[in-house]
C-alpha cells in the first residue's frame, strides 16, 4: 500500500420501512432530513473517491449527497439470509425465545441460515479496503460494514466491534496510514 487513505465512513439514512425488521437490500431510504444531508455534506472533501454498497438506502443516500459512487460488494451489510424482510419477532417465535436469545449470545459467529456471520462480513470488508487507493475515499454504507472497519483498524474481535454504535446519517472517520490505523472520530452527528 502506498500512501494514506482518509476514509470517511456515512452510515445510509434511516430506512423508509417499518421497524423491528431485517430490511432487504432493496429498502429505500428515508431522505427527508435536509438539515442533516446538509451538514454531513459541508463535513466531506470535494475530490473525494465515493463509494457504496449494492442496497438502494446506500445507493440513494450517495445520490442525495451529491456522490457519484461506485457499487461495492465488500460493503454491504451483514448477510441475514432466511431471516431478511422478516420482523425479528417473527423470527422468535418461530424458534422459541430460548434459542432466538441463543443466538443473540454471539453474534458475531453465529450464522443465521442462509446467511453470514458478523465475522464473515468483516472478512469481506477487508477485502474492499484493500482495494481503495490513497487518497480520500467516502463510503456510504451500513452500520455493520462501519463496525467491521472499526474492528479492521483498532485489530478487535468482533463481538467488542459490535460495541460501536453508529446512528444514521453519521459520521466515522479513519485514516489508513503506511503500517498502521488511525481513528479520528466514530458516529458523528
């Protein structure tokens, strides 16, 4: 790797749909708060490389930020596989409240079926990093991808990742020096 890259990680707006689901990869976004958009967008760099993942939140996140970014795989969030577009009370129900909890203990390994773990998904974000050039690079994308990073640079294991939140519309920036990281700012609003 020659030079540094200034990332500037943009968790998607919120997501036009109801709560308490796994939102599939073809959930919109909810645009409607100008004030932040504006503000997100004076705190960017103008020569920027953009980049998002495949699902439409991120892609109309991007838009409405004045990006014109790349579609990478490596990005997107966390695989939820059978349990995607499903109400997480649905999916406790059907495989009781025990083992719903069960699963909930670890997830950063556990794999839901059909799906990847958060472990997995830190595995693929590492793989797009090491595909950005130096330079400056915004990538709006979710708030899993965000904690993988997160994970990547300050060298966690996943479950401490997951410790991070990161809101909608925010902010984390990380620099990705010669040999090493360095984490200027998480979940800025």
């Amino acid at each position: 790797m020659n030079g540094e890259t200034r990332l500037w990680l943009i968790r998607h707006a919120p997501v036009d749909g109801p709560p308490g689901v796994i939102h599939a990869a073809d959930a919109p976004a909810d645009l409607g708060h100008a004030a932040a958009f504006e503000t997100l967008r004076a705190r960017l760099p103008t020569a920027a490389f953009a980049v998002c993942s495949p699902a439409r939140r991120t892609r109309e996140t991007a838009a409405r930020l004045g990006l014109h970014a790349a579609q990478d795989d490596a990005f997107r969030e966390q695989d939820f596989g059978d349990w995607t577009g499903r109400r997480h009370s649905e999916i406790e129900a059907e495989l009781g409240a025990e083992a719903y909890r069960a699963f909930w203990q670890l997830p950063a390994t556990n794999r839901p079926p059909g799906g990847e773990s958060f472990a997995d998904q830190i595995v693929r974000a590492r793989a797009g990093l090491a595909r950005l050039r130096a330079g400056d690079a915004v990538l709006v994308v979710h708030s899993g991808t965000i904690r993988a990073v997160l994970a990547i640079a300050l060298e966690l294991a996943p479950e401490l990742a997951l410790r991070f939140v990161i809101d909608p519309l925010s902010l984390t920036r990380i620099d990705r020096l010669q040999d090493a990281w360095r984490v200027v700012a998480v979940n800025q609003r």
